[in-house]
C-alpha cells in the first residue's frame, strides 16, 4: 500500500483503543507501523465482543480487526530486562512510539521518556491517557464514559433534559483521543524535519471531550450560559426523529433561506405550520405537539430515499436516519469507493470503511492489509530486521518473552 506516510516508522506499545487507533491512523496513511503486544494474551481488545464467528478467538474480535488494520503484530513483554533491552533496540529505528500506559508505568520499568530518547534522541512519543501525564487526576483510572463525564459530555450533549445523563457508545471519546493524538504526531513529525528535535506528545481523553467545538464549553466559556441536554426534545423541526414509511428522518430548518415554515409548507403541501404561533423557534417548541401532529402524518406517505432526493432537490436539509445495511448498500458511497474489501487469512473477504476521504479521487486504504494475528510478524521482525537468529527467537518465546 502506497501512502503519504510511507518513511515514517511508528511502534505500538498500546493496550487501549486510542492508541491502537491512533496507530492506525497513521498506519492506513502508510507509515510502517509494528502492533507490541503482551505474549499469550495479547491486546485487550482481542478478547472483546461481538465476534466474527460464534466462538471467541483472539483473531475474531471485530473491535481488534476494525482498530487495527496496515499494521504488522509481534509479541513481547517489555515489563522484563530481555524484552526492555529488544525494545530499545526496536525504538532505534522509530520515528514515533505510541503508548497508553498509565503515567509513571513506563518510567518504572525503564522505558520512560529519557530513556527512550538516549537510544534515540529525535523519538516522537505520543502518550494517550483518560487525564493527562500531569495534574491531580492524573493518577486516576478511567474509561470512555468516565471522560464524558469529566469532560462535561454527559451534561449536555446526550439524553433528554428531564432524565439522568445518557453516555454515547462506539467509544467516541477515545476515537477522539486518538485523532487529537495523530493529528499532534503528524505536527511534531514536521517539527521534527525543521529542528531535528522530537517531543513527548502528551494526549488526554477527558480534555478531547472538552476541545471538541460541540456547543458544549465553549458557550458557557464565551457567554457564562450553561447549555443543556434535551435540545432534541420537542424540537419537531431540528432534531427529533419522524416515522415515514421505511425508516426515520430528522428535519432541519436549514437551506430555507430564513423562511423555514414557508418552505417546509410548501413542500409538505400543509398550510397549517403558517400559523403564527410556529415561526419562531420558541413557539414551536411550546407547541411542539400540535406541530407534530401536522408534520408526522405528511411524511408517512413517503419512503426514506425518495424524501431525501426530493427534499434535497429544493434546497431543503434532512437527516436519514439509516441503519448498517443501508449504509453499506448506499448507491453514493459504494459510487466514491468509501468501502474497502480486506482479505483476512482466517475470517475471509471483509468490508472495512475507509478514513472519510479520498486523495485524488482514491481511498488511500485502497490495498490495505488486515489486522495481524497474535506475533504474526514475529519472525520478519526479530530475524530480519533486527538480526536475531531462529534460534534465540525459540529460546526468547520458550522463556514468555516473546
């Protein structure tokens, strides 16, 4: 796989999704990426449902495929002198490191900054922890719920405004964590071309809930208004979600050029939402039932496709709200090449989304490869590329080391 990252070598030493993620990011961009992970058991996430097939194996983990493609696997435990020692040598020849201990672990076992920097001294290492290398969280275990709640996620953003904090799922503070990590590692990289100088990245998954620009801080930060979850409730016309014949969409006032009743009249060929007590937005949220009552009917009569296309044809903005299937089988991606089929050595051909755009008109995951299984690349890495022979090889795997 070509890519633009193509001279940049990146080692994983990761046992959270963020960091595996972040090293994909870079991995499908092409940089030559080795996945470091505990010999027998593995990353964490190999373990965690749902699975390709019914019965749960360290190569099924649909979580571990999808957060792990373009990169090579080897085992080793870098808790102990042997393996502390194969790892230096590894990170000789890196350009980044990418880890997700708690701070202080990799100090404590010699791998901390400064020595990972004394064997190479232009190293990016990009640390992703739930609060930060510093401060009095610091210390703290977490989780993806735990940073929406600290971040202020759980607030504001998601569930209805009279009942209790409703967390997202599909690990969006990590995944975020994750981008701010790679997003920070591509500007040290070009840092770095400048100066000759690395840097210790130092990524926080509490504080990537609260620099997403989301309506959530900033609000509070620039005006002293504190915004509130529910901004969906009642509001027939931004955010709730309406039946039609097939599915569910979300309307919007957007692309009405100001005229949001007028136009939406209009198409829905209902004269009722004229009526006064809906032109504005807090009127329509005081009246949100007798709105819904003139609304939901109408687009009952539609299909989910056939309303988009022809509201979209007017100018008008709506949400369709599909399911897996629907988003696969979308005539428009499957037309950009957004979807990309990987062949995997055990589970067979299967469908991956590609990063969310294209570079001259191509999917860059186009020729990806999946993710390795458990120390696949252990005999390429170790033999021929940092010159062990077969035979140490055994001796390091019969003593748990790899």
């Amino acid at each position: 796989m070509l890519g633009i990252l193509n001279d940049v070598k990146v080692v994983e030493l990761s046992g959270s999704l963020s960091g595996a993620y972040c090293a994909k990011l870079l991995a499908d961009q092409g940089a030559s990426t080795i996945k470091v992970e505990p010999p027998t058991v593995g990353d964490p996430a190999r373990v965690e449902p749902p699975f390709i097939s019914e019965e749960s194996n360290p190569d099924g983990s649909s979580l571990f495929l999808a957060f792990n493609t373009n990169k090579r696997g080897i085992t080793l435990d870098v808790s102990r002198p042997e393996g502390r020692r194969i790892f230096l040598r590894m990170v000789q020849f890196a350009d980044v490191a990418i880890e997700s201990f708690g701070p202080g672990y990799l100090e404590d076992i010699g791998l901390g900054y400064a020595a990972l920097t004394e064997s190479n001294p232009t190293l990016i290492l990009t640390s992703l922890t739930y609060f930060g290398q510093t401060g009095p969280y610091s210390g703290f275990e977490g989780s993806d719920l735990v940073a929406q709640a600290a971040g202020g996620f759980l607030h504001a953003v998601t569930g209805s405004a009279d009942r209790p904090p409703m967390g997202t799922v599909l690990e969006q503070m990590e995944i975020t964590a994750a981008r701010n990590g790679a997003i920070a590692t591509l500007a040290a990289l070009m840092h770095r071309k400048q100066t000759g100088e690395g840097q210790h990245i130092d990524v926080s998954t509490m504080e990537a809930a609260v620099s997403t620009p989301s309506g959530l801080i900033h609000p509070y930060s620039f005006t002293g208004q504190s915004p509130m979850r529910g901004g969906s409730d009642g509001n027939v016309m931004d955010g709730m979600h309406l039946f039609t014949k097939d599915g569910e969409v979300t309307l919007t006032t957007a692309g009405t050029g100001g005229r949001p009743m007028e136009a939406w009249a209009e198409f829905l060929e209902e004269p009722g939402l004229l009526a006064p007590k809906f032109a504005s937005r807090r009127g329509r949220m005081e009246n949100w039932e007798e709105l819904y009552g003139l609304v939901a009917p109408k687009l009952t009569q539609w299909n989910n496709l056939e309303l988009m296309e022809a509201t979209m044809a007017r100018g008008l903005v709506i949400g369709l709200v599909q399911n897996p299937q629907q988003v696969i089988e979308s005539p428009h991606l499957q037309e950009r090449g957004a979807l990309v089929e990987i062949e995997h050595p055990v589970n067979g051909p299967m469908l991956y989304a590609g990063p969310g755009f294209l570079m001259d008109g191509v999917n860059p995951m186009e020729g990806s490869v999946p993710a390795p299984r458990l120390g696949e690349h252990n005999e390429q890495v170790y033999c021929q590329e940092l010159g062990l022979n077969i035979i140490e090889l055994e001796n390091l795997h019969e003593a748990g080391i790899v």
